[in-house]
C-alpha cells in the first residue's frame, strides 16, 4: 500500500511532540494505526527537522540576524574518512558542526604545493583587504603577509586545483573567487577577523554585485612554519595545524558572528608559511 505523508500528518507529529511526547512514542502510535515502519520514521524525522529549521529561522528574525542562506556542503553524511575528489583522494581529518568547520588532509600533493609558490612568487605584494566603506582594497595593519591573485582558470594547475575544490565541498566552481596565495614570514600575521562582507558597511552592496555573500573559506597549506601560523578559531579555541597539503574548510550561512566563524592566522614563530585561499560566493563570481 503506498502511503502518502500528507500536511494532516506532519502536523499530527509536530503536535505530539510539542505535548512532550517522544519521537519513539509517535512511531510506536503511527504503527499500532497501520503506518508502514519506513514511511513512519521518513515522517517524524522529515517534520521534525522541518519544523526545527523554521524555528531557528524565527529566533534569527527576532534576535534581528540577516537571514541564512545555502551554504557549500562536503559529503559527510556517513562520517567517511575518505572523500572523492575527482582526481584526488581527500582525507576527513575533523568535522565540526557548530562552528561549520572541516579539516581535510591531502588535497595537494608536495608537487603542486610547491608549484603553486613557484607561480605566485615573482607577483607577490602586500596583502590587502576588501574595504568595506568603500567596496575597493586597502592595507590593514592586521594583515602582515603578502600575497598575489591568480585570476581564475588563468593556469592549468589553479584550474585543476580549482575543479578538485568545487567537487570536494560539493558548490559551482564558477561561484569561487580567484586563488589567492599568501606568504607570511616570522612574526607575520592575520589578526581575528571575518571572512564575510558586513552588511551594515557602505562599501558592501557594491562588493556583492559580483557574486552576493561570501560563504565558505578554505585555506590550503602549501609551505608549514617550523613554529607558529596555526589557523585559530577563537570563538571555540580551536587551532588547526598548518601542516603542508593539508587544508581546512569553514561555511557561515548568515553575514553575523553567531556563525562562531572568527578566525585568524597565528604570527609564524620560526620558518616560513605559504597558504592559498579560495572564497566561495553565493553565485557566479565575476
């Protein structure tokens, strides 16, 4: 018998579980009323969670938080160790989920670590950040590294590199920003910060022309510190390892630090560390 899960019956469930009723206690009544055991559970736990999200939604809107939005999501639903990135086997290091933080191992090879330096090396200048007042760049004194973009698909590596991403945390590829790569010296640094535009900032409606919000952040280590140059995540202490070939992976679905996204490169202590950064947008980036 094919049995339908009508709007009736996700709104039976969400008014049991609001009288304090358990979800096994509602399974266990669906089945003595002849539900099928699957459609049963698809039920509960498909209007449950429904019904949670839009919750949250109307706590964000009268906490007075910008509305989230779809973020970029790695395939991690069964806890794998392993996943498929086209061309390349990645590694699942960490995962966490609040803040949406996931440390992957083995997404560049030393090769094209080492590449990548070669290519970036002779454009390197000071790092700038996006003003926001105004929507162009300028110099932070919060950022000590230098740095250099490649345009994106602009070289045969940065395009596979590029494609290997896009299929890793499962978003368009045409929705990233160019590669950048930074190089940071002893005692340079990134201080705390956040990767998305602030609404409240005049500059940010002109920035988000070209693509709307920033999403997702992935830093990728292509030369590690002997001491130092951790990427630190203040708001829940964590600090990821700088370790070569290795990157992590962070999304914020709303531009407010309820995301629990501040983060920062530490000062490098002793040697030399090489990143690259790819910012993934809402849309197509232009």
């Amino acid at each position: 018998m094919n049995q339908q899960i009508t709007p009736e019956l996700r709104q039976w469930i969400v008014d049991q579980a609001q009288a304090g009723h358990s979800a096994e206690a509602v399974v266990k009544s669906m089945l003595a009323s002849g539900w099928a055991e699957e459609v049963a559970v698809e039920a509960m736990e498909s209007t449950l969670r429904g019904h949670l999200e839009e919750k949250a939604i109307e706590k964000a809107i009268e906490k007075g938080l910008p509305p989230s939005v779809a973020v970029p999501e790695p395939r991690l639903e069964e806890s794998p160790l392993y996943v498929d990135a086209g061309d390349r086997r990645v590694y699942v290091l960490q995962s966490m989920r609040d803040p949406h933080v996931v440390v992957f191992g083995n997404l560049l090879s030393d090769q094209e670590c080492d590449e990548l330096i070669a290519l970036a090396r002779p454009r390197l200048a000071r790092s700038l950040t996006v003003a926001t007042k105004t929507g162009g760049e300028e110099i932070n004194a919060d950022r000590t590294s230098n740095g250099m973009f490649f345009q994106r698909g602009e070289h045969p590596l940065v395009k596979r590199v590029e494609e290997r991403i896009a299929r890793l945390v499962n978003w368009p590829e045409e929705n990233g920003e160019g590669l950048q790569v930074l190089h940071y010296q002893p005692g340079t640094e990134y201080k705390p910060h956040y990767d998305y535009f602030d609404p409240v900032e005049p500059g940010t409606p002109t920035i988000l022309k070209r693509g709307g919000q920033r999403v997702a952040t992935l830093v990728m280590y292509l030369g590690e510190p002997e001491k130092g140059g951790g990427t630190t995540f203040p708001d829940v202490r964590l600090e990821v390892a700088p370790k070569r070939g290795n990157a992590v992976f962070f999304t914020y679905d709303r531009a407010h630090p309820s995301t629990k996204t501040l983060h920062g490169g530490a000062p490098v202590l002793a040697g030399e560390k090489w990143i690259a950064t790819k910012w993934l947008r809402e849309r197509r980036f232009e």
